[in-house]
C-alpha cells in the first residue's frame, strides 16, 4: 500500500474548495462543519453511523483520482486506500466498520482534506445527575454519569482538535436589575463542548434545578435528550450597595473637596439589595480601613446616619446566609468630616441691592451647635436664630432697622471639639443712587 508523504506547505498549498463530497445509505442527514483554516482541513462530516454508508467523491476534471486515509498520525502519513469503485467521475468508498477516518482525494495536483466522524461511537448517554455534597460558594459542582466525552478529530500535522458537541447546562439564577432596584431571575445557560464525570459552573443566587440537554447533533436529527438534577439551595450571597448622601445648597457653607461627607452635619442613606440566600445583614462603621475596631453595626439594609464628629469613618456592608458558610462584604465606603470653621462678616447692606450682600450670614463649615443673637446698640436684641445657615435681612418687628452699629453674640460647636464664643461688631450701610459699593454711605 502507497504511503503518502507530503510536507505541511504542500498540504496546504493544493487544496481543491470546489471538490464534492456525498454520502448515500445514511439513516440521518449528513451535518457539515467547517473547521478553523489552520487546520488543514476543508470539512468535518458528521454521520449518525456508519451502517450501509457509501462515501462519494465525483470529480472535476479527467486527472486520475487516488483516496488516502490518515489518522492520528497526521496527513504526513496516510496510507493509501483500496477499494474505491470508479463510475465515470464518480469514485466511492463503502465506510461501514471504518470508524473516525481522515481522508485526502488527490485529483491531478489538486487534494481535498477532510474528517469523518461515526457519532454511534459517541452516542451521548444521559445517565444521572447529582448535585454535589462538598459545595463551594462562588462555583456550584455537579456529579455527572453517562456518555458526553470528546469527539477528537486530527488536523493534517497530526494536532488533537474537539468537534463542539454544544451540550447546554440550564438553571436559574438572580440578576441585579438597575432600573428596579431587585434582583430578578434570569435563565442561564452554560454550553459544554463535552463533559466528564463533573460540571462546575458559577453558582446560582437562587433555588433550582439543573437540567442538561444534547447534543446539538441529535438536536440537528429530531432525538435530543436531557436529565434534570435534584433542587439545589442557594448557598451563594450577593448585594449591590449604595451611599447616597443628602445636598445641603447653602451659600454660605463652606464645601470640602470629598466624594463622601465634608461639612458636618453629614447624613448619608446606606442601602444594601441582597440577593435570596443573604439572611444575616449589617452595615459596619469602623475607625480603620481593616474594620479591626468597629464602632456601629446597624441591622436594617436601608438606614441613614448623620455623620458630626471630625475625621474619616469606614463603613462596608456584610451578609451571609443561614449557616454562615458563604457571606458577601461590599467594597468601603470612606466619609470625611473636615475640620470645623466659623467666620462673621462686619457689615452688609439690607434693601440696597437684591441678591448682593444684602444679608447678614456667617461663614461656617463643620458647625453642629449653632446660637446667634444680634443686638442694637441700646441692647434690645433684633434677631435671634440657631441654625449657621440661616441670616440676617436687617429688619425687626418687620421692618429694615436704621443703619448703624449692631452687635453679635455666638456661641458654637463644631465637629472637631472646638468650642466658639464669639462677639464683634456688624455694620448696616445704605446707598443711595446706584448703590454701588464705592458711594458715600447715607443715613
């Protein structure tokens, strides 16, 4: 029997693409598939058996044609076939009993390179399905028994490639849904070019059941089948958290330069979705990014807290399910309180013009205890008010007093500890004509 040595640049040099190959005597369709180029190959026949087929090959010209068969070896090696029944441009081969082949039809300079598979060799069997005792919290383990393995084919220099048997793994899982706000359950699915005795796949957020199904050729032929396992309970714990932190728009407050916190008092809205599993749920407040001195746990996944004293707290989000075998810690929130600061201004002119220096306001950042009282000059107090946002317009008993010399009285506390007692003067200007700064003040 020849053998037929060729090198892989002349393999790939003569490849005839307009070759036609058929089979007759097939209980099922023939499935076709192109492999990748690097292969050497134009296709891969995929036959349901081998029972009674008759392999094809008619060809294009009058040059003589000669069959060679290959297998593991690579196409270096084939040997050639005998055998082969010529009818005019029309040789076939009887394939029964042959088994998974690789052949070359050689045509004058021209060679077709192809594989052919006989599937009754890998009937995929579906025997059981098991859900494994020992479980991990991010991968689920499945215990399979049946008949799923590779379906090897060989390139043309001998490579082991896997014919894609697309079997699908189905079950159910949560996914966090945005524009809701929940976690909504998604059916997954999981495609397996072949399985062995266990399946590991991404475990699921939520009870199910799993339920393989296959392959894509005895889908393609009308017989696919599938085995559905045991329910499975959710060991795995999921949340997506946020900290949202409530605006305060007063002018008059000074901003720190922080994604979280700045001016006291801070009040921040934690949330925390959990996915099903998640029973046990807190939200932590420590001293230090390592949580080694925790110094608040709140229970609810919803709460909000306002944040006084200075310096930067962390806070995480923790869950677990029942029997604290997998748990979930969100990523750190850090929130800054910055130093406190307290700042009076000595004058101001009410009703001279809108919008422009025409009230009389502290400048603060960190105040958490806020007392002014304003006074005239005989001691009568015309305004009081306990919160650093707020001012002065310059009136009393609703109307803008003379202009003049006030006086103020604070007394504060800011996030830091310190202590403000503060006193001074406030002067009330008023322009006449264009109000500008720079005319001569009148009574």
């Amino acid at each position: 029997m020849r053998t037929l040595l060729l090198t892989i640049l002349s393999i790939l040099t003569f490849v005839n693409v307009n070759a036609s190959i058929t089979f007759s005597g097939t209980t099922k369709n023939v499935i076709t598939e192109t492999p990748d180029p690097t292969t050497g190959l134009n296709k891969i026949f995929i036959l349901h058996d081998f029972n009674g087929v008759r392999m094809k090959y008619t060809a294009t010209t009058t040059s003589p044609v000669t069959w060679y068969k290959y297998n593991n070896l690579g196409g270096g090696y084939a040997e050639e076939v005998s055998g082969i029944i010529k009818n005019g441009k029309t040789y076939t081969l009887n394939i029964t009993g042959k088994g998974d082949m690789g052949y070359i039809i050689e045509e004058g300079s021209n060679r077709y390179y192809c594989w052919v598979v006989d599937y009754s060799q890998h009937m995929l069997q579906f025997s059981s399905l098991n859900i494994a005792t020992e479980q991990e919290c991010d991968m689920t383990e499945l215990s399979f028994q049946g008949n799923a393995g590779r379906i090897i084919y060989y390139t043309i220099n001998g490579q082991s490639k896997e014919v894609n048997r697309d079997i699908k793994l189905l079950y159910n899982t949560l996914r966090y849904n945005e524009s809701t706000e929940t976690y909504d359950q998604l059916l997954t699915e999981k495609a397996f070019s072949y399985i062995n005795s266990t399946i590991r796949t991404e475990a699921p957020l939520c009870n199910t059941e799993f339920t393989l199904i296959g392959d894509k050729f005895l889908k393609e032929w009308g017989k696919d089948i599938s085995i559905t396992s045991d329910f499975y309970n959710a060991l795995a714990v999921e949340a997506k958290t946020t900290a949202t932190q409530s605006i305060r728009e007063n002018d008059n407050e000074q901003k720190e330069e922080t994604t979280l916190g700045g001016s006291a008092p801070c009040e921040i809205e934690f949330k925390a979705i959990c996915s099903d599993a998640a029973i046990y749920k807190e939200w932590q407040m420590a001293t230090d990014a390592e949580f080694e001195n925790i110094t608040l746990r709140l229970n609810e996944p919803i709460t909000s807290y306002t944040f006084e004293e200075h310096g930067t707290t962390y806070v995480r989000f923790m869950a677990s399910n029942a029997t604290g075998s997998c748990d979930y810690i969100s990523d750190t929130y850090e929130i800054f309180i910055g130093e406190s600061r307290l700042e009076c201004p000595n004058a101001f002119s009410p009703n001279a013009s809108e919008g422009v220096n025409d009230e009389w306001k502290v400048s603060y950042k960190s105040i958490i205890s806020f007392e002014c009282h304003i006074f005239n000059r005989w001691g009568i107090k015309v305004a009081e008010f306990n919160d650093p946002s707020q001012g002065w317009d310059g009136k009393h008993n609703g109307k803008f007093v003379p202009s003049g010399v006030y006086y103020y009285v604070i007394k504060a506390e800011g996030s830091d500890g310190k202590k403000y007692n503060l006193n001074g003067d406030i002067n009330i200007i008023k322009y006449a004509g264009t109000n500008s700064l720079n005319t001569t003040p009148t009574e």
